[in-house]
C-alpha cells in the first residue's frame, strides 16, 4: 500500500473479482441441482429449482431494500437523538461536518444504549442512509476519533457497501435455498422417475461432482461474503483518513474499541458486519490464516491499526 487512493482502487477491483465469483457459483448451483434432480441437463424444460429460488431471493431483496434499515434498527434498539443531551449534540455536529467532508446528504442518526463502543451504517443509498453508534462510543472517544469512526461509516456509504452487502446476503440465501432443496430432493427420492430417466447417461463421477457442490456451494457462499465484507473495511478505513485527514485518529478509536470485552447486547450474526467492529468479540475476527479469513467478518484489527499508522506516517502527521 503507496497511498489511500491505491488502497482504494485495488479493493474495489477484488470485491468486482468477489461478486463475479458469487455470480458463477449462483449460477452453476442452479443449473447442477435442475440436471441432476429434474433432469434437465440433456432437455429443453425450465431451470425449475433455480426460478423458484431466485423468485424468493428477489422477493427477500425487494424487503430488505426498502425496509432493511428499520428491521436493523428496531433489532438493535436504536434510539433517536436527544437534543438535550450535549453528547448528542456534539454527534450531530460531527456527522453533519462528515456529511460535508464526503458530499454526502445528512444521514439519520441514532444512538444504541449499549456501553461497548462502537458504530454502523444502514440503509438502501445515500439519500435513505442511517448512521447510529454506541453510547459507549460517545462516553469513551475525543472529539477527534469520534469523528474518525463516523467518517469511517459516511465512507461505507459513499461506497454503497450497506447496498452491496444487502446483494451479497440475497445471494447466500439463495444459494443456500438452492443447496437444501436439493439435499432433501436426493435424500427422499425427489422426482425419481424423471431424475433417473434423464440421468441415467450421466457419467458417475458427473454427478459426484454435482452432489459434492451442492453441499460445498453454501460454505464457499458465505466464506466469499466475509471476504467481501472483510475487503469494505479496509476501504472505509481509507475513506476516514481521506475525509478526515487523520487516519491516527481512527488507530486511536479502534485501539480504544479493541480494550472493551463486552460485546454489543443487541448484536447478532446478522448484523454484525456492519459494524466498524465486530460486536460479537468473537475470537476469529483478532486472527489470521485460513480459518479466520474463512469465517470472520472483520479483518484483524491489529492489521487495521498498522495501516492507519502507515498512512498517519505517510501524511507527516503524528503517528
């Protein structure tokens, strides 16, 4: 990494790559469960297994793109500003300068009574965006991290990541979906008749190959949409320090965020990567190697605070 920009460019390039592959992997996964359980490898009818599955997912989508963001919300107990409240205050003035900083329209906000610190961002774009933090994350950050980490949302919203983890979500249930229907399909016999008739040419290596994805397909879904969401940190980083032009500030909070073992009461797996931390404090997201990157939905937060420093120091700034 030479500089933001670099960093940035060469995200977006692998989460193209990664959203390419879920695409791939949709598609083979349908097109194997219809050949092998509806034998329509070898004939001319309809994908019926993959229609069906992806009529649901856009239904799903379809909800979760306009009402994502109060189903979020109402899960975490988010509250709305207090204007009485100076802490309060002081948030609404910081994300109303970051809303300047990245040429953004002012987000909603809203605070979660919970004492870990930490921070999201929901909604379907810019213009429907919602910011919320922790009441722990006012009661233990400077004006100056504070200000880092919602710069760090703001930049997951420019970027449109809470959209593009919407589509990536949709897209594990579906293949997910896919997977389980043809599990039972070939665990109680399904369309036997037909599978056997239209399969029976079909090598058996063909089909092993075929089953073998079918039950692999979901775990390989969901380690490409940790890495997704792995990848947006990294460039919500980058997007804090270039708002802000004080990526030391971000080390700071996340440094701050990383001494508080108390997870966020209210969080769970479906929420957790949209948060600036994971909220859960499972071990896995402090780790590298194949099962961390695997299964975690955060990069390392150690590795995150390096490369802030990196920048701080490339800025000439205070490391």
């Amino acid at each position: 990494m030479t500089d933001i920009y670099s960093q940035q460019k060469r995200n977006r390039r692998l989460t193209i790559i990664l959203i390419a592959a879920f695409f791939i992997i949709l598609g083979i996964m349908g097109y194997s469960i219809d050949s092998y359980t509806y034998g329509t490898l070898k004939a001319t009818g309809l994908p019926v297994a993959t229609i069906v599955a992806l009529s649901l997912a856009s239904i799903n989508g379809l909800v979760a793109y306009y009402y994502g963001d109060s189903v979020v919300l109402f899960s975490l107990r988010a509250q709305q500003l207090q204007f009485e409240n100076p802490l309060h205050k002081r948030l609404h003035n910081i994300v109303t300068e970051m809303a300047l900083a990245s040429g953004l329209p002012m987000p909603k906000i809203y605070v979660i009574p919970d004492p870990a610190p930490n921070a999201f961002a929901t909604g379907r774009d810019p213009r429907h965006a919602v910011v919320g933090v922790t009441e722990g994350l006012l009661n233990n950050m400077s004006r100056e991290e504070l200000q880092a980490v919602i710069a760090h949302e703001m930049g997951h919203i420019k970027n449109q990541d809470i959209l593009l983890m919407t589509v990536v979500t949709v897209l594990v249930g579906t293949i997910v979906l896919l997977s389980d229907w043809a599990v039972r399909a070939w665990k109680f016999g399904g369309v036997r008749t037909r599978r056997s008739s239209r399969s029976k040419g079909m090598h058996p290596l063909i089909i092993l190959i075929i089953i073998l994805f079918a039950l692999l397909a979901p775990v390989l879904s969901r380690n490409i949409a940790m890495a997704v969401s792995r990848q947006r940190e990294y460039l919500a980083d980058a997007s804090s320090a270039e708002f802000t032009r004080n990526p030391a500030a971000l080390a700071n909070a996340l440094e701050k965020i990383t001494k508080v073992a108390s997870p966020v009461s209210r969080a769970h797996k479906g929420t957790a990567h949209l948060f600036i931390s994971d909220p859960l404090h499972r071990s896995l997201d402090n780790k590298e190697g194949l099962l961390a990157d695997a299964l975690s939905t955060h990069p390392p937060i150690e590795k995150r605070i390096e490369r802030l420093r990196r920048m701080a120091y490339s800025y000439g700034g205070k490391v």
